[in-house]
C-alpha cells in the first residue's frame, strides 16, 4: 500500500549559508553547481518557492523549470559550521593562489 504524502508550499530563503527554512539550512548538488550560495553572498538573499512534508522537515523539494530536485538537511549545527568554516578557509587559498587572474 503507498502511503498518501502531503506537501505545503512554503518560501525559503536563499542565502550564502544555504536555503534556510524554520531556522534550518538546505542544500544540494544543483544549488551548488549553480553557486546559488556564492550568488547570496555576493548579489544578495532572496526567496524562493519550496515543497515540504509536515511530518518531515528534513527535506525540501525546490521548484526548477527544468526539474524537481530534494534537498536534505543531513547537518547539525556543529557539522554545518565546520562545512562552512572550511569552505571559507578553501576559498581563501584558492584567490590567493589565483589572484593574478582576478586583476
């Protein structure tokens, strides 16, 4: 028997720190393949449509023309500020090493 899946539509927002719902963050390949946390960073948050379960706010189903795509949040607080911390310290040496292509 399939169990019937409710979903409500929500707004999340975009941020440098990822997709942030009920103070929880989100993120996935896509949104990092399309530097959607560098874009917040850098040009600003904004808010987008997502999907989500009552009964289960670990994931998110984000809106694309092209596809629907689940977004988990696998990260407590004290692994997300490490993942952030680190891609912050790999950004660092990576415009160090290149900072003549950026002149």
């Amino acid at each position: 028997m399939v169990e019937e899946q409710n979903y409500q539509i929500e707004k999340g927002l975009v941020t440098p720190r990822g997709i942030e719902f009920r103070k929880s963050f989100y993120t996935s390949p896509s949104c990092i393949e399309h530097k959607w946390f560098e874009l917040a960073e850098r040009a600003g948050e904004w808010i987008i449509p997502i999907a989500v379960q009552p009964s289960n706010q670990n994931e998110i189903i984000l809106f694309d023309i092209a596809k629907i795509s689940l977004n988990q949040n696998p990260y407590n607080i004290e692994d997300r500020e490490k993942y952030f911390q680190k891609m912050q310290e790999l950004k660092s040496v990576y415009f160090s090493q290149n900072s003549r292509r950026f002149k």
